[in-house]
C-alpha cells in the first residue's frame, strides 16, 4: 500500500443541505445510505494489473458529503461517492473508498473547486489520503 497526506487551502465543505438533500443534477445508478450509520461490513475491491483503489479519511463533518472525482486533465467526466463511517480495526473513522479505478492520476473535489489534484492511483494497489485535520 502507499500512503501519502495531502491538503488544501479551502474547506470546500457542502451544507447540510447539498450534503444530505442530494441537491445537484446527475443521473443515479446507485444508492445513497443514510450516512450517520457505521459500515461494519468489509469493502471488497477490484485490483488489478491497471486497477487499483483510492482510501480518503476526512473529517467527521464531512460524513454525509459527497466527494467528486475525476480523471486528470478531464474534469467534467465526475463519478462521486459518500463520505461514510467505517470501522477499521478497532477504531471508527470517516472515509470514503473508490474502488475499481483504472492507475492514472486524478482529481479529487468538493462543492465547486477543485480540492486535491494529481493523486496517483496505482494499479493492483490501494492508494490512502489521510485528509483529516489533526
């Protein structure tokens, strides 16, 4: 695994609203859970040879939100995913995981600006950001 931390300037945050009214235009082919409860269950992900994953640790406040996120140099092609509680170990913790993405840089965002470019997905690996404040 390869770890790396990184931050930013800006909050970038999503009211209340926007993070939990799901206010924004899109079609979905997913589910939304409701984001207070704690994901027990394990995340199963699909590595390979160009596939790899990406782990981000945010913030308490930010569970609930949804972080975009796109390949480099092609930001409007966005996917998204919920911040959500997970146990790791003994420990509870918000994060968000995106799964099965081909190895390539990306570009991670939150509301309207762009919060975090060139994070390196690897494939056959699992990429971890540790974005909380500590």
């Amino acid at each position: 695994m390869s770890s790396s931390s990184q931050r930013s300037g800006g909050s970038g945050r999503r009211s209340g609203a926007e993070a939990h009214g799901h206010e924004h235009d899109h079609d979905h082919g997913h589910v939304h859970h409701h984001a207070a409860a704690v994901r027990t269950q394990p995340v199963v992900l699909d590595l390979g040879e160009n596939v790899g994953a990406l782990v981000v640790y945010t913030d308490p406040e930010l569970v609930g939100a949804e972080i975009e996120i796109s390949p480099a140099g092609h930001d409007a092609e966005r996917s998204h995913k919920q911040v959500l509680w997970r146990t790791v170990g003994p420990s509870t913790v918000a994060a968000l995981v995106y799964d099965s993405l081909p190895a390539g840089e990306y570009t991670l965002w939150l509301a309207e600006g762009a919060e975090l470019r060139n994070v390196r997905v690897t494939g056959g690996a699992v990429t971890e950001l540790d974005r909380r404040s500590h």
